[in-house]
C-alpha cells in the first residue's frame, strides 16, 4: 500500500550511518528493501561487502526478512558481528536473540548505542556496559540498562550522501525526487493499538526550527528534492512551534511538497492557520480516523471525539489540501452491520483517501492482551495491517478480508464517480493514485474490478443498497 505510492528512503539507517561515520567508523546503507532484492541478492551484496558488522532494522512484520539477512551474513562469515533494531526487536528481544545469527538487540534509539557497542567490541570490552543494548551470555539473554532518550535531535548527523538517491520518488509526481525526514520524535498520547507511544515513552522531542529549515533547504539546493515526507508521528503537538515552522517555510520559498500526518484534532485546532499549511507547501496529510464509533475510540483510548476526525477531514479538503485517512476493520464486536456502517461514514466523512485496514495488535502492544483470545495468526509477516490476523467474535479472518477488499472496491469507485466535483490538481492526484492501486498494490484485484463495473451498478451507499457487503 505504502510502497505503491512511493519509493521511500531508510532515514533510520541514514541516522546510523552518519553516527557511525562521527565515531570513525565505515558505514555503508544497502536499501534491499526498495531495490525488491531477493535472498540471493542480499547474500551476494553481503560476501562482497567484506563487512565487519552486519545491522538491520525491523519492524514486526519484517522481523523474519530482517532474520534471513542476518543469517546471510553469519553464512558469508560466521566472524561478522550481527545487529538488529526497530520497533520489534526492541521490545522482543528476548525471542530475537533466540535465533543464533543474531549476536545483539539495539532497544530503542541507535545512534549513540550503536557505535558505543562497536567500539566496546573492538576494545573487546564487556557489552553489559553498553546501555540499551541485549545480547546472549553463559546465563542467558543478558539487557543491559534502558538508555535515555536523546536530549539534543539537531545534534544527530544524518550521512545525507549515503542515499542514492535517483532511487527515490514520489510516483503520482513524475521526475520527483523524495527524501524523508524528521523534525520531531514521539507521541505523549496512549493508544492501545499503537508502538511508537510504546517506543518514545510516551514523550515528544522537537528540533530546532533553525536546523529543520536548515535542513530542507539544503536538501532542496544540495540534493534537488522537490518532495519531503515528514516521518514524524505528531509534528504539530506545539502550535507555536508548528506555526512558526510554516513561517518559515513559507519564507524560504523551497518550491517543495510536503506529505505530513498528524491528529484530527490538531487539524480542528489550526483551522485559522490552514491557508497557511498549503502556502509552506502541504500537498497531502495524513489522519487518524481508524472508526467513526466514539465508543470504540474511547476502548482504544484514542482521546479523540468522532466529530473532530470528520471536521478535520473537511477543513483539508476546503483547504485543497489532499487528505488521506484510515479505518480499521475486524474489532473484536465486528459484525457484517457495522462494517457497512464504517463504510457509510467513509462515504461521509469524504476524505480523498482512505484505507480500510485490518485491526493488528502488535504482540507487545497494549492491545494485544486485550484481545488475545482472538488472535489466530502467527506469522509475523503477516502482522502487515493488510491481512486480519484476529477474528471478531461474529466474523471469521477470511469474512473480514473479503469486506475490506469490497469497502476498498466501494469507496474507490465512489470516488470515480466524482471526480469531477474535484479541484483539478485533486482529480489528476486521484486519478494517479487509483491507477497505481489497480497496478501496483495489493488492492489490484479489488479496485480493478470495482473501477472497472459499468456506471450504473456501482455501489453508492454500499449499507443500504448490498447489506451483504462483507460476504
């Protein structure tokens, strides 16, 4: 889904890099992900390498990808020392290190523990001293003290000139080129689905607005980006901040598009500041609905009321921004009923995107306790958001699949129904996107066939007029 937009930059392993590099040590980025390389491939890139020290990053539904490198790695050598961080690892390290190719867990953030635990190692000192990092002893899996957060983000170098960059573009923009960036790390918000508020503590650090305009001009006149993706979980949690950042931007005059998520209310609160998102350059945003139910918000303690993900999405769209959205299916109350009712609010609520994605309680998130009873899939890989791995009390895995692939289909061909009623840089923008649905994404088939149906027998309010949706 996320791939079929664009092709996107590891900026986690650009941290590394450059933090590596300031420690005087060699480091190379290999994006085997964006290249679509297989094992094969990553083995070949590995033995020519001649590398000291193997790292990967993973998030769940990666995990076993990430394993398969590493185990390439002790293949071409077993002397290579294996690293592995992310969201994942982080916080089931105990059943990483269960595989024998992986020699060490970075828990949380890597730039300073990682080249720490290198130097420890070629001092051959005790890693114990190491703080964030897990590995295997005599006694077992050995953690050794939490880290803290960093306390200065604008003193993080990012290896900008390890990126190859003709690689990465933003597909409905021809000729693009895409960097990813970060001007602030956390969340101090609590959803239960959710692992970044797990990972950042529940925090939120911001950088400068100095080195984030810094940053985008240098990446703009050094790099000839002409599209950034703002990686942040929450960039407008300091309206004052935030306000000024656009300031700015709109000041320097980058000629650059901006793709940007954040919180529904947020977007309620700068209602008399959004001429202001468009001017510094927003193109797209992202929020989340994930269920028009207060109820079910309030279960997740998403601390959001239902109306303010629907004003939100209506305030980007007079706004011209292109606003984006999803809708998790498969609660564990979820019944054929209430998914058609999901699907009417979708219909409602109008944003110019949006996504009906299977509810995925990460195993070490909040959530996953609470519906435990229902998980029935194993297989990290598919903890992808796009496969249910849990099912609902009424509904099988298979049921809700096969609604999210006809809510998929129903909105999408809504959507080109009314293409006309668009702003033309809208219309062209969705045009774009629903091509690359039908030609390259997993959501092919039901956007295809959808798109695809004679006018009249395209479903309008799926609710009312086909109840049977989900079957």
């Amino acid at each position: 889904m996320v791939e079929s937009a664009g092709v996107w930059m590891p900026l986690g392993l650009a941290y590394l890099a450059g933090s590596l590099r300031r420690a005087g040590f060699d480091a190379e980025i290999y994006d085997a992900m964006s290249l679509f390389d297989d094992d094969a491939a990553v083995l070949a890139r590995i033995v020519a390498a001649h590398a000291d020290v193997v790292g990967v990053t993973a998030h769940t539904a990666s995990v076993g990808a990430a394993l398969r490198v590493l185990r390439a790695a002790k293949l071409a050598s077993p002397r290579t020392v294996t690293v592995m961080g992310g969201v994942h690892p982080t916080f089931m390290a105990d059943e990483v290190l269960a595989d024998p190719a992986v020699d060490f867990v970075v828990r949380g953030e890597g730039e300073h523990a990682l080249p720490e635990l290198l130097a420890c190692l070629e001092a051959n000192d005790d890693p114990a001293k190491v703080a964030g990092v897990s590995f295997r002893d005599g006694e077992g899996v050995h953690h050794a003290a939490q880290r803290p957060l960093h306390a200065d983000l604008d003193a993080l170098p990012v290896a900008w000139d390890a990126i190859d960059w003709p690689a990465y573009h933003y597909r409905t923009k021809p000729g693009s080129r895409l960097a990813v960036t970060s001007w602030s790390r956390g969340c101090t918000e609590r959803c239960s689905f959710c692992s970044q508020q797990l990972l950042w503590r529940h925090s939120w650090r911001g950088r400068s607005v100095d080195a984030i305009v810094a940053e985008a001009t240098m990446l703009a006149d050094r790099f000839g980006v002409d599209t950034l993706e703002i990686a942040d979980e929450y960039p407008t949690n300091d309206r004052r901040r935030w306000e000024e950042i656009l300031d700015r931007l709109i000041e320097a005059d980058l000629g650059v598009e901006l793709l940007v998520e954040t919180r529904a209310a947020d977007i309620v609160r700068d209602e008399d500041i959004l001429g202001k998102y468009r001017e510094a350059g927003i193109l797209h945003m992202y929020v989340g609905v994930e269920t028009p139910r207060q109820d079910r918000l309030d279960a997740m303690r998403k601390n959001l009321a239902a109306e303010e993900s629907k004003r939100a999405i209506r305030l980007l769209n007079q706004a011209g921004i292109i606003s984006e959205t999803s809708f998790l299916l498969g609660f564990p109350d979820e019944t054929p009923e209430t998914i058609g009712q999901t699907l009417e609010a979708a219909f409602d609520y109008d944003p110019d995107l949006a996504f009906f994605i299977a509810l995925t309680p990460w195993p070490y998130a909040d959530l996953y306790a609470e519906v435990a009873d229902l998980v029935e899939e194993r297989d990290y890989s598919r903890y992808n958001l796009a496969t249910p791995i849990a099912r609902s009390a009424e509904m099988s895995r298979e049921e809700i699949g096969r609604a999210m692939g006809r809510c998929f289909g129903a909105f999408y061909a809504r959507k080109m129904q009314r293409l006309d009623a668009l702003a033309p840089h809208k219309r062209a923008y969705l045009r774009s996107v629903t091509k690359l649905l039908m030609e390259e994404s997993y959501l092919a088939e039901e956007v295809a066939a959808s798109v695809g149906r004679p006018r009249a027998t395209l479903p309008v309010t799926l609710a009312k007029e086909a109840p049977a949706c989900p079957s």
